[in-house]
C-alpha cells in the first residue's frame, strides 16, 4: 500500500494541514468584488479544470507511485475538476437514507476500498511580494492524499470542510506536478451518513494562494450593537506582526470608521447609527485590511440574536425563521454546484418567500454564505456530521429505550470520537465565524447525544457566545444517563404532531421551539403548511422552522422517447442498498422547475395577510407579518372583484401603512353583485428593487367570498336548470342492461354494476368504457403508511354490484332506481350503496348516490366516479380552484376562478408518478373536443381531475417518463378525498382532512352537449 493508514485512525483527521481559519480571497491590491468572482484576484490560482485521473476498485491495485514528478499518466483519463467520479461513470451510483453502504465496523472500512488518482500539471511563477504558496481544496469525498512534485504534502478528511497545505517549499517556478488519491471511505464515512446520493472526489475547487511573508493569516470580526452605535472588535492573527491599516465603509463607499491594529492583532472601531443587517434589507459594510503587500476585503453587517424570555430576538424584534432544508445537489453535476446553481436557487427561494436556510447537513461552499449575506438569508451552518446509521443495528430487544441507548453509545458518547466530532464543528465555526448570515450553529444531524455532543457544544459557545445552537437530536437520549443541555439554546423537533407542539408549550416550554424539519415535500404535498403556519404564529416561543427539503435529488440519465428527461432515484443503478425514491422529496424537480408544494408555501408564507373585510362598511383589515419593513415601504396591493370568475372591479389600495408585526385599517368600497359568486381578490406585490428580486414581483394573495342574496354560480345554475322537451324517451330492458334511446341519445345501463356501459349523444360515442364508482386514488408519496391499511381492505381492487334494480318512466324523464354495494375479492361489502339516475329527455343526467362505509374500513382514498372519455376531449372549463392542483388540504395556492386549459396540461408530471391535478371546490366542469363535450355540476362543491392517465398507470410506472397515455380523457368527479398530508415523513393527516365520513350523499347532473 503506497499510503499510511491514517483513513482507519480515528486520532488522525489531517496531517501537515494549516490551522483552520475564516475564509477570504487576499489580493496584492484592494478588489472589491472577490464572492462570486475570485478568480479575478491575482493571488489567487484556480486549479480547478481538466485533470489526468484514473480508478481503481480497490486502494491495493494502487501500486505504483502515480504521484511521482513525470510518472507516464497518458493511459490515465480525463476528467474535470471539481467533479464526483460517479457522474464521470466510474463506480455505481448510492442513494442510501439511514443505512450505512459497508458494515458498521469503526474505524474499519471495507479493505477493497475504491479510490481515484488525480493528476494535474500546472505552471506556478512566484510573485516577490508573495513569496508563500497555500494550496486549498474546498471539498473532497471522502479523505485524500496529496503531493506536490513527487513529494507528500499531508492527508485530510471531512468532506465539507476546507483543507489547506502549505505548498511554498515543494513548488517549483514554471511546471509543477500535483497528485491527488482519494477514498471513497474512510473512519471519518461513519459521520457522513446524511440522506443523499453517495458521491466520491474533488468535488469543489482546488486553487493556490499567493500570500506575503508577513501577513493576517486569520481574523475574527464581533460586534457589539448599541442603539446609536455599534463596536467592531478585530482580532487578527497574524504569520508575523505587520502593519495592518483597517477601515470600514458603508454600502455606498463612504468612510464610517478606520483604524491601525496593535502588534497583538487587536483593534477596536465605533460606527455611528449603524443600519443593521436583516434578511429584509441585507445592508452590508465593507472592511478593507490593508497590508504593505496584501489588501483583504471583506463585508460586514452589524445584528443581534439573543433569547429572551424563551423568544429568539433579531435586532431587537421577535423573529420568525421561514426557512428551507438544502442539499447541493444537481442531476447533471451531482454534488458539484458553483456560484451560477447557488445563485438560482436562492432567487428562487427569494420568490417564494423564504428568508433562511439550514445547510442539511454540512458546511456549503465558503461563498454560499457570503451570497446570504448580500442577499438576504439567515442561515443554520450545520456541521458535517450525521452518524444515523447506529440506529439501524440488529437489536434483539427493540424497544424505544435500548434503540436509543445502543444508537448513542456507538458514537455520540463513545470518548472515542470526541476529537473527530470536535473538530468537525471546529472547522465550520473557524471558517464561517465572520459571516453576518449564520444566526445559528448546528452540531450535526441525527447523531444521537452523548459526551461528544456536549465538548462540542461547549467549545461553540465558548467560542462563539453571540451565536445560538441547536442540535435536534439531543432528545435522542440514554434515559440512564444525566446529560448537560446548558449551550443549547433550542429545543428542536422534526415532524412532530401540532397536538405534541402545543403539548411541550403547554407543559413545558423552557427553551424557544425549532421546527428545524417539517412538512416532508414528498411528491404531491405538503397538505400542511397552514395549519402549521398557524402553529408558528401562535405562540412567541414558536420562532419558526425549516421545510423539508429544498429539491429533488436525482441522476440524470438522458432523455426518453418521449422527451422527457431519465431522472434515476434509488435503486436504479442497480444497487443493493438504497431507500427508493425518498430522496425525490423536494420543493422543486430536479432541474429547479417549482412543484406546486413550492407554491403553495409561498402564499401561506405571504408578507401580508387579510384579517377581515366588512365591505358594507368598506373596511378591510390586513396584518404586515414582515419582521422589519413596513408595508407602504414594502408592498403594492391591488384588489380585483370577481364575479363566476369574471373580473367586475379591480384597483389599487393606497396609504396601507402598518409597522411590522401590526395591522393597518384600509377604505376599500365595493358594489357587490346581488348575484353570481363573488370574490375579492388582494394582489401583494413587491414595491421596490430588491437583491434578487424585481418590482412586481407578486409575493402572494388573499382571496375573500363575500356574501350577496344569491351566491350560486349562475353557469352552473344555467347547467342545473336546464331542461329541454325534445321527444319522450324509449326504453328496452333485458336481463343485462336498459337501453334508453330519445333523438339526440343512446344510453346503455348495465344492471350488474348499476352504471352506465356506453353513451352515445348527438352521433357521437362519449365513453370509451363502462363508468366506474371510484374510491381508490394511485397512491401519493405521503399515502405510503395509509396505502398499506388501503391495500389491506383492497380499495385497489373494488368494483359495484348491483342487486335490485327498478326503472320507472313518467312525464319528467326516465328514473332507474337501485340498491348496490362497492365490493372486493376477500372482504366484506365496503359500501352499501342507494343510486338513483334521472334521465331527461335532452340526455342531461341527474344523479343521487347515498353511501354507507362498514365501520371496519379505514378512510376512504376518495369516493366519486370515473369516465373514460372520447379522447377527442382534451380541452377543460371549470369554476373552482385553480389553475395548479388544489385539494382539501392543499389549495393555499389555488384561487376560485374560471380556468380553462388542455387536458395534457392538468397534469403534474412527480418524478415517481401518484395521484395529481385534482381540483378542490368546484361549481362545475366541461370537458370538450371544442365542438361538442360534457358538463358535469353540482348544487354542493366537488373535486375533479381529468387526465390523459388512468390511476393505475400512475401506480404502475415506477418514473414518470416511463407513463404511456390512456386511449381516452380520464374524468374522475369526486365527492371528496382524503387529504394529502405529509406522513411520509411527519405525522398523519390531520382528522379533519380525513374523508372518515361513513355515510354520504353524492348529487350531480352530466349534461352531453354540443356547441352551437
């Protein structure tokens, strides 16, 4: 073996590294504009691009000394740097949760470990004033070897952390050699268990800088924040004292304080009324350190956060986190994301009304944070650790207690691994010290608590007493064990219940409550968001949460016959262990496109919200839930009256003027139609430029019903009302079926289901197959619990029977009258069903379903009818909530509206296909082919979907581009259906989302037409 085992030694985490320090990009003269182009620096050398690599399935193939100066690697390949070898298709792509991908063994790893050798040549010319040579790497995974010229330069581990070398004695002026071997495992993978795909490399960049004999070699910034001023103390550690002159500047390049440091690096400056940084107004300063031979620029922004009275304060003001989970992740370049990627989601985070991040659950980039800082985040810097795998060890005895005894002793309170978990938070903290942003430090993710925790917490505080910390999995606790929670300052949760939120408000509340995971936005969901906003907003020790997760993770693989990218998940490459589709739990797809999760969030989450409207009186009310801004600075609203979604009045609202956190009383006058229904809709839209954000921006909506003397929709009354005489009917009965035949149609009725088999109108087949009464939906992302209880009682497999059937003919039309049950092979009668039908003369169809559920039974997935529709209806009209998919839990983004689209379009097209485009409280729909159609309706609000899919394809195709389109327009008209929730990963749908109900009435017509 070519290297020293230090990748099974838990006592060697690096060797011959710098000592860690804040993160900055010195320059040989001041350069104001280092974050998202360092590269312009000239003491900076970036390394990264194409490199000689080569792969080896086992560390023991690796027996020659490819590191050597002018070792013959032109059989080696090419690959770029920064990069993730599985994406250069070497090794097998992992997606693992919880579960380790090699036994649970520390520190061992597996002997055949995978590795990968780097090669790369490079010209270096040293500068007189910059004599020394430090070589970064910002990211590798999992440890790494280095050489400069042949010669070792030191070993690191930690993959999120930054490694730095002291190159300056082993570089050569013109054409050097550096060589890089690096393990896909090591002892340091035990702590690196977090919940993504596993990728192996140089995966962030590798660069040199260029830097004086005597200069700062690390400086750490505090403030002290007063009402009309703020202290900036400086401590600066210097390689040898040098004179280093010190000023600050505002965001406008005026001169606020300056100074000379000591010999002892220590100096301290006064800014007069500061402007303080928030995640609304980002304001940031500039600090110039200037040296002899070296200028450092760096940017600054004065706040607090501090808890008092079990409530977090920012800047004095009680603070809300609306914050979201990140992962780097990207299908194209897996775990190597750049400034570009960075910059695209936070504008979308931006859009969406979030105004902090957890980086789940490592250290990002350096200038991630330096991109919060200017655009406005509040951050959770997380260390690189989650050690959950402890937790899924063979336990014979089960129970909560020995699970959580068993998952802390193996690591978190082993003194075993008290230097590695130390250093780990230290390397994070040292280098992200100086970032405004970071509000709070975490000690990893889903590690379990022990002795480990509580050094690491302490030397935090210790350092760092101005930050907050949180740990979630501190309640992971040995119930044998006394342990110290004194440096942690929140009491964190991940998906708990509202009910055990308000149970530890209630019964205990010592410390402000996180949710530093909830709403699991899995597929389609979150149904929750609302009623959790709600929560949050309820109590002052709530200070926020964090939503579960930003994106998709997904390989991209191509594209499909039918145009539609491969995403790979779990699974698909063919690996044994892995957890499927979890990782595909994200706001946005792969590619950033927004899931309608995403939209839904943005409205709860609104800067401003109705309180009430009296509109009699023309007053309406409107709480401003920023945190700083106030409203007429903030946000422009514009109101539109509605009538059946028909816009009757629409305007502007002036002088709304409400401090944050307070309500503003507003004149607003309408003429509210005495007919029709009737909605006011109020437009938030943003008023001003904003980092990442344009004037106009909508930022949300608030939708009000008002009341008038006839609230119905007068289409679908036209619908419900109609009634034409166009020649008696003729009906024929045999044993199987009644035929019912007028001028303009031909229905057929199948006495064994109780159903319509066929209907012809106007010379034209309408229905491809019989109709169905539906109760089964493909199953969601967050029915994965349910879908077992659902199965069980095979709602999969139901189908009608009819026992008595009874046809009665009079002057108002022909009525079939039945007694009929959903049944399934194995169980007993799910329903017992009373239908009757109505056939009018004109062909309109007027049905009443009353349904009893046997007791037995779980909720229902859903309760309506199915129709397979000529395919040549592929346009839909409807009044209901719209335009992206709403149901009972989920509609915050939806409005009541008139939409029209193509059926194609009412798709939501989920990585792993499920239940989707359902619309909530609908007054009607028309499906046409644009010159005839179907009319469904209903005198009470129902749900429908119209699909080119059919629910068991949805079910049966494990990825969307694997989906082959029905033969007919798929019409689902649903009396209800069970929420959305978020239980695949949180608590279960909340009752009153549930469709329990165990008796119902179902009333609608369909009503064939034929335009013009």
């Amino acid at each position: 073996m070519i290297v020293p085992r230090f990748y099974e030694d838990l006592n060697v985490m690096h060797d011959k590294t710098m000592p860690a320090r804040a993160y900055y990009i010195p320059a040989s003269v001041r350069m104001d504009d280092l974050v998202e182009h360092r590269e312009n620096s000239d003491r900076f050398q970036m390394l990264s691009g194409e490199w000689k690599f080569q792969y080896y399935n086992s560390i023991y193939d690796v027996k020659e000394s490819f590191y050597e100066k002018g070792y013959d690697v032109s059989g080696f390949d090419h690959v770029t740097v920064p990069g993730v070898w599985q994406m250069d298709g070497y090794d097998t792509h992992q997606y693992t949760n919880i579960r380790y991908p090699f036994p649970f063994d520390p520190p061992y790893v597996p002997q055949d470990i995978p590795c990968g050798a780097y090669v790369h040549n490079f010209e270096y010319n040293r500068e007189k004033k910059a004599s020394k040579a430090f070589l970064n790497f910002e990211g590798v995974d999992s440890c790494f070897y280095v050489w400069v010229n042949g010669v070792y330069a030191g070993y690191s581990q930690v993959s999120h952390a930054t490694s730095e070398f002291d190159v300056t004695d082993l570089l050569n002026e013109g054409e050097n050699t550096l060589a890089v071997l690096v393990l896909k495992w090591c002892d340091g993978s035990y702590l690196e268990d977090q919940d993504k795909f596993r990728m192996s490399g140089i995966f962030r960049d590798v660069y040199l800088l260029k830097r004086p004999e005597k200069t700062i070699r690390d400086y750490h910034i505090t403030t002290d924040v007063e009402k009309d001023r703020v202290t900036v103390k400086l401590d600066m550690y210097f390689s040898e004292p040098v004179e280093t002159k010190v000023t600050i500047e505002d965001k406008y390049g005026a001169v606020v304080a300056r100074g000379e440091a000591a010999e002892d690096g220590v100096l301290e400056l006064t800014v007069l009324n500061p402007v303080l940084w928030n995640a609304e107004n980002p304001y940031l300063y500039q600090i110039i350190l200037t040296m002899p031979d070296e200028v450092i620029v760096d940017r600054i922004g004065f706040r607090t956060i501090e808890i008092r009275d079990k409530v977090v304060y920012f800047n004095g003001e009680k603070i809300k986190f609306r914050g979201v989970n990140r992962h780097d992740s990207d299908p194209e370049t897996g775990f190597v994301i750049d400034v570009r990627q960075i910059k695209k989601d936070l504008m979308l985070m931006k859009q969406h009304n979030f105004n902090a991040i957890r980086s789940s659950h490592y250290p990002n980039a350096p200038y991630f944070y330096q991109m919060c800082d200017e655009y406005g985040f509040m951050v959770i810097d997380e260390a690189d650790i989650e050690a959950h795998g402890p937790f899924m060890l063979y336990r014979k005895e089960d129970t909560d207690q020995n699970r959580f005894r068993r998952w802390n002793e193996k690591i978190a309170d082993d003194p075993a691994w008290e230097k590695a978990i130390v250093d780990r938070v230290r390397l994070m903290v040292q280098r992200d010290k100086n970032r405004p942003c970071i509000v709070m430090w975490s000690m990893g993710n889903e590690s379990a608590y022990g002795c480990n925790f509580e050094k690491a917490l302490a030397w935090t505080k210790n350092f760092d007493p101005d930050r907050i910390t949180q740990y979630e999995s501190a309640r992971y606790r040995n119930y044998d064990i006394t342990y110290d929670y004194d440096n942690l300052d929140l009491y964190s949760r991940m998906y708990p219940s509202l009910q055990e939120i308000e149970d530890y408000l209630k019964n205990d509340g010592s410390k402000p409550f996180l949710l530093v995971e909830y709403c699991h936005s899995m597929g389609n969901g979150p149904g929750d968001f609302e009623d959790y906003f709600q929560m949050i907003h309820k109590d002052d020790r709530m200070c926020g949460g964090f939503v579960w997760e930003w994106c998709d993770h997904a390989i991209a693989h191509g594209t499909a016959e039918n145009g539609k990218t491969r995403y790979y998940y779990g699974g698909d490459h063919g690996e044994a262990i892995h957890d499927g589709n979890f990782c595909m739990d994200g706001l946005v797809y792969p590619d950033r496109t927004p899931h309608t999760g995403l939209l839904e969030y943005k409205n709860v989450y609104r800067p401003v919200r109705v309180v009430s409207y009296d509109w009699k009186n023309g007053q309406i009310v409107l709480h401003n839930y920023m945190d700083f801004d106030d409203l007429n600075n903030y946000v422009d609203i514009f109101y539109e009256m509605t009538q059946d979604g028909i816009t009757v009045e629409k305007g502007k609202l002036v002088n709304v003027v409400a401090a944050p956190h307070s309500d503003a009383v507003v004149e607003l006058k309408l003429q509210v139609p005495s007919t029709g229904k009737v909605y006011l809709k109020l437009i938030y839209r943003l008023k001003k430029q904003m980092p990442l954000l344009e004037p106009g921006h909508e930022l949300g909506f608030d939708e009000i019903k008002l009341a008038n003397e006839d609230d119905r929709n007068r289409q679908a009354v036209k619908w419900l009302e109609q009634e034409k005489e166009v020649g008696a009917i003729d009906v024929k009965e045999n044993e199987r079926q009644v035929v019912l035949q007028a001028n303009d149609f031909t229905y057929v009725f199948d006495k064994r289901t109780g159903l319509f088999e066929d209907m012809q109108f106007a010379g034209r087949s309408y229905i491809d197959h019989p109709m169905e009464l539906n109760i089964w939906r493909a199953p969601t992302d967050n029915d994965m619990y349910i879908k077992k209880e659902w199965k069980k009682a095979h709602y999969d497999a139901a189908y009608t029977r009819a026992y008595r059937i009874e046809v009665l003919q009079n002057k108002h039309g022909v009525f079939i009258m039945e007694h009929a049950a959903v049944l399934a092979d194995t169980v007993q009668k799910i329903l017992d069903v009373e239908m009757t039908w109505k056939i009018n003369e004109d062909g309109k169809i007027e049905a009443v379903i009353e349904a009893v559920k046997d007791r037995e039974f779980p909720e229902l997935p859903r309760f309506g009818i199915r129709m397979f529709l000529n395919k040549k209806m592929n346009e839909v009209t409807y009044f209901g909530m719209g335009p992206q998919e709403s149901y009972r839990d989920k509609h915050q983004a939806s409005c009541h509206g008139l939409f029209r689209s193509k059926v194609a379009q009412m798709h939501e097209d989920y990585i792993r296909p499920q239940e989707n485009g359902s619309h909530y409280d609908c007054d009607y729909v028309e499906i046409t082919s644009g010159q005839y159609g179907i009319a469904a309706v209903s005198n009470d609000s129902f749900s429908f979907n119209v699909s080119v899919y059919t629910q068991e394809e949805l079910e049966r195709a494990s990825h969307n581009y694997e989906l082959e389109e029905s033969d007919s327009t798929v019409f689902c008209m649903d009396y209800a259906m069970n929420g959305i929730g978020s239980n695949s990963c949180g608590p279960d749908v909340l009752d009153k989302y549930r469709f329990a109900e165990e008796a119902f009435r179902f009333q609608f017509e369909l009503i064939p037409f034929v335009k013009g």
